[in-house]
C-alpha cells in the first residue's frame, strides 16, 4: 500500500508501520481501516493514553466530575484547558461527521477483529497538561489560555481541505496556530516530549510486526527517536511550581502591607485608612466584575468583592476559589449539567449557562480582577505618602 501518510522503519528485526492521521479526519480513519486490515500486524500503537482512551469510548464520562474536588485541588485550569480543547475538536467534528479519535477507535476495534495486541503509547494528558503549564511563564499562560479561548468559540469557516491539510508534513505548526501559539514551552511538552514517549512504546512494543497510528505531527519526531534510550520517568515528571511566583505573591503582601504602615507612620492615619480604601475597592471592584461577566449568583459576586482584598493578602488562597465554592453551594451543579457538558462546551453560550464551566470560568475571571486589582491599587495608595 502507498500512501504518503504511511512510513515504514525497521529497528531491531521489527516492522514498523506508521500511519499519519489528522484526529477528526474521515478518510485517516479509512486509511487505519485499510493499514491493519492489509498488513494484519502482530501489534497496533495507538495516540492514546488510559484517559484519552476512557474519554472516547465514553467509558468514563464528564459526569463523573466533582467541582468542590476540582477546586480544592486547585485543578481549575487544567479541567478547563481540557474542555476548552474538547469544544474545539467537537466543533471540527461535528461539521464533518466525524467522532473525535475515531481513527484510534477504528484502530482498536480492527485489531481486536484480526487478533492482535494492542498498547496506549502515549503519555498520560493530566502529565501533559501540567508539565505544559508549570515550565511556562505567567505571560505564556495568558496567551495560551486567550489562544484556546478564542480558537474554540471562533465562527471562522474551516473545510474539509483544512484538516487534511493537518497531514502534511507542516502539521506541527499549523496545530500550534490553531490555537494561535508560538511558544517554546507548548513544543517541548506537547510535542517533542510525546514524539520520544511515543517511539520508545512503538519500539518496545510486542510482536515482529507493527502498525503504529498517530498524529501527523508526531510522524518525524517518532521516526527519529525510535531506538534511541528514552527515560520515561523523566518525561512523566511533574515539576514543582514555581518558588519564584510563591515568592513574588508574598513579596507584594509584604509590600502592600508595608505601604500602609509607611502612610500611617509618615502621613498619619487617615492616610493609612485612604490606602486601605482603595486597596478593598480596587481589589473588590474588578473581582466583583469578573464574577458578574460570567453571570454568578449575587451572593457570589459579593463573596468576590469581600474576599479579593483579603485574600489578595495571603497568597495561600485565592478570591476565585472563594467566589467557586460560594457559587457550587449556592447553584449546585444538576445531573442535567453533567449530560449536557458535552454538547455546552461548544458555544459560548453554553459556557456560560452550564453550571459547571460556569463555576471554573467564575474561578479564572475573578482570580484576574483581583489580581489586576493589586497592581491598580499600589500607584493609588501610593498618593497618600508625603
């Protein structure tokens, strides 16, 4: 079979066949059909990991989400990242009539038709998500979240053209345009990393003849590191978070503090107590408007106002966690939110009015009003020392 999308290797006395696929693309998902059905191999690699792999078979569904959970564990951001990335390849999907992964689904389901093994070779996402968000920096997270953001509730006009056009050899930089990124950090992590995971599993997979199926930006990077020594532990590595960022929020505590004592000491109290004045109402102010542009509860966005002056003091809890739970206790998520999580992350609309995104977008908008509320209120405090 010849198909530019098709690469054959060898490496110690195995057949390596690798197909290129675009994630919701029909005709990768006959192509697979086709690869396994004519080779009949002993083994088939798929792109997945055990999530990825429960997600599409709808073995483990968004039902299953606990939103107190999420918030406590402060996995806000990585849960939205997720839905984010699902809206977009939902909306692709449903425009072609294709299920997100179906190739993989295809891959399996002919594998276990002819008898043969198959292995998830890639590395689990949450390890991905988080290696990818923890080596970036506070302006790459923005862009990243912004990008994703857009890309996903964006009505430009996408052809069929376009997602073949994720098979050819330029696929790694148009999927970093979709969600309009150029950073390093989102390559190390979400390509270079995998493309080494990918290899060594393909490589050390069982049997003497292998179809390995992946996306075609992985097909490269895969072909060069198959053999060589990969250490696994070292790319499933979460890294720690930043001392430096915990540093710098309790410097700005410090800071903040310490101005209205210098205002008390050098300009009496009652410039002390102008500072304190603005402080709560800048703070309050714009986490009080980020709680109302998602559309909380008013309890919640008077949760919001009160605690982002506080919690702006103590980096060990944020005003958007407070403004979560306040709005989960208060309009506690439905079963009905569960089952149509799927079909809401596709609009913004849906967003918005599903009680679930609505809580984890509550969280982002309020933690950035209070954190621009900071640094709006430092220059106005600073008016009062003489």
């Amino acid at each position: 079979m010849n198909d530019q999308n098709i690469h054959r290797l060898t490496h110690n006395g195995k057949e390596i066949i690798l197909v290129g696929t675009a994630h919701v693309s029909r005709k990768s998902s006959e192509l697979v059909d086709q690869v396994i059905a004519a080779e009949k191999p002993d083994t088939v690699c798929v792109e997945l990991c055990k999530s990825r792999f429960e997600s599409i078979k709808q073995k483990k569904d968004w039902q299953e989400t606990d939103i107190i959970k999420v918030i406590r564990g402060k996995q806000v951001l990585l849960l939205l990242s997720q839905l984010l990335m699902a809206s977009f390849q939902k909306k692709i999907a449903e425009k072609f009539g294709v299920i997100p992964g179906e190739e993989m689904l295809r891959a399996m389901d002919k594998a276990e038709e002819i008898g043969a093994d198959i292995v998830l070779a890639d590395r689990e996402i949450r390890v991905t998500l988080l290696r990818t968000w923890r080596m970036m920096g506070m302006w790459g997270k923005i862009k990243l979240l912004s990008g994703v953001l857009l890309s996903s509730f964006s009505h430009k006009d996408i052809t069929e053209e376009d997602i073949e056009k994720l098979k050819q050899g330029d696929a790694l930089e148009l999927a970093l345009e979709t969600f309009g990124q150029k950073l390093p950090e989102i390559k190390t992590t979400l390509i270079d990393e995998r493309d080494k995971y990918l290899a060594h599993k393909i490589g050390h997979a069982p049997g003497s003849r292998i179809v390995a199926v992946v996306g075609a930006g992985h097909i490269p990077g895969t072909i060069k590191n198959i053999g060589k020594n990969v250490d696994l532990s070292d790319t499933n590595r979460i890294p720690p978070k930043s001392r430096w960022g915990r540093i710098f929020t309790w410097l700005i505590s410090a800071a903040v503090i310490g101005l209205i004592v210098a205002g008390f000491l050098h300009s009496g109290s009652e410039a002390s107590l102008n500072m304190i004045k603005w402080w709560m109402i800048a703070n309050g102010a714009l986490a009080g408007l980020g709680a109302i542009v998602v559309l909380a509860h008013p309890v919640t966005i008077a949760a919001s106002i009160i605690s982002a002056p506080i919690t702006s003091l103590n980096p060990m809890i944020a005003a958007g966690w407070v403004a979560g739970m306040t709005e989960a206790i208060l309009r506690k998520p439905r079963v009905k939110d569960f089952m149509n999580l799927r079909d809401d992350i596709a609009t913004m609309r849906g967003f918005r009015h599903n009680k679930i995104t609505r809580i984890l977008l509550l969280v982002v908008f309020v933690n950035l009003g209070s954190s621009i509320g900071t640094f709006v209120a430092i220059p106005m405090m600073m008016r009062y020392l003489h």
